[in-house]
C-alpha cells in the first residue's frame, strides 16, 4: 500500500479542519460571557473596549469558520495545489 504525498496532504489540511473548527466552538462559547459583561458593565471607558473586544471575537469566529470549513471540504484539491510539482522528484 502506497500513500502519495497528495493523501498525506489531504489528511493533514482534514486534521488542521476540524482544528480551525474546534477552536471556533470554544472562542463560540465565550460569546454569550462577553456580551453579559457588556451589559453588566457601567457606561465609560471600559464599554468601548469590550465593544472592540466583542467584534474580534466575532470576525475571529467568522474566519475561523471558513477556514475550518474550506479545509475540510475542498482538502482533496487544495492538497493537490499544495503538493503540485513535489511528486516529480519522488
């Protein structure tokens, strides 16, 4: 049985996936603390702060969707781009 690189490839772009996604879940579960404490929190200096906080957490979620998701469903072909020209030498 031989693996080429482009399934090697494949499955680690498949790991990296779901890690891209778990990450997501967990920055996902803080979300609801976050915006408690906004509300929780008197009007001041410390309001806009949680605001830019809160936004991060939010374009962090996004990207780490579509970064998870891209991994996992187009790993087959992104490990071919990523490998294209490495199997000649072999």
């Amino acid at each position: 049985m031989n693996v080429t690189l482009v399934q090697v490839a494949a499955v680690i772009l498949r790991i990296s996936g779901v890690v891209w996604l778990w990450d997501a879940l967990v920055a996902l579960t803080s979300l609801p603390g976050d915006i408690y404490g906004m509300t929780a929190l008197q009007p001041g200096y410390l309001l806009s702060q949680r605001e830019l906080g809160l936004a991060m957490l939010v374009v962090r979620i996004g990207l780490y969707l579509i970064i998870g998701s891209a991994f996992l469903f187009f790993a087959s072909p992104l490990a071919k781009i990523f490998t294209k020209g490495l199997e000649h030498g072999a």
